[in-house]
C-alpha cells in the first residue's frame, strides 16, 4: 500500500494526471455541460444510454471535422467557404466555366470547357 502511494505522489504520476485532465475529462466536461448532458429528461437508463451516446458519436464527429477542415461544425464550415463562378465567352463561340472555392488555408479550383459543334 505504501509502495502505490509513492508510485502515484512520483512526477510520472502526475505527468499521467495532467495529461488525463487536459484531454479525457475535459471531453466529458464539454459533452455534460456545453452539451446539456447533465440534466436530461428522459425516462429510463436505456434511453439516457441511447442519447448519450448519440450526444458523444455528434462530439467526436465535431472532432474529426475540425481534423479535416479546420472547422468543427457545418455552419462555421459554411461561414468560411468562400466560392467564385466566372464564365468567360470567347469569340470562336467557346464556353469556359471557372469554379474557385476557398476554405480557410485551402483552394479548389475547376474549369470546365464547352466547344460548339463545329459541324452546325
């Protein structure tokens, strides 16, 4: 008993507690109270089960759309999407479409070309 109180009073130890305070239980802190997760009105432990987990599955979705995107929710990613259509016209009847969408760091670009029918 004595030797696991100095193995949890060592530097690892509390390297190890840090660590799980900064990532696992602010996770949980997110869900239950920016998520409203604390106070919940359903009947029943088998429909909390059901809606916390649906509640974490939209956390860790919002996880990976930050990973990916930079943005965690689809209104912030449509907030900073940022599209340009241009057409240009040429003389010889020529149609070129040019989309351009930017996100934050990251640009698209796609041009498309349409010829008349030289035969008409």
């Amino acid at each position: 008993m004595v030797n696991n109180r100095i193995r949890l009073l060592s530097g690892v130890a509390r390297a190890a507690f840090r660590l799980r305070a900064e990532i696992v239980e602010r996770c949980f802190a997110l869900v239950l109270d920016r998520g409203g997760m604390r106070r919940t009105w359903l009947r029943g432990r088998e429909n909390i089960q059901k809606r916390y987990l649906i509640h974490v599955a939209g956390y860790n979705i919002g996880l990976i759309m930050r990973l990916l995107t930079g943005v965690g929710t689809p209104r912030e990613f449509q907030a900073r999407l940022s599209a340009g259509l241009a057409a240009i016209i040429m003389p010889n009847g020529c149609l070129i479409l040019l989309l351009i969408a930017v996100v934050s760091d990251q640009t698209a670009a796609i041009a498309i070309s349409f010829a008349p029918d030289p035969r008409r």
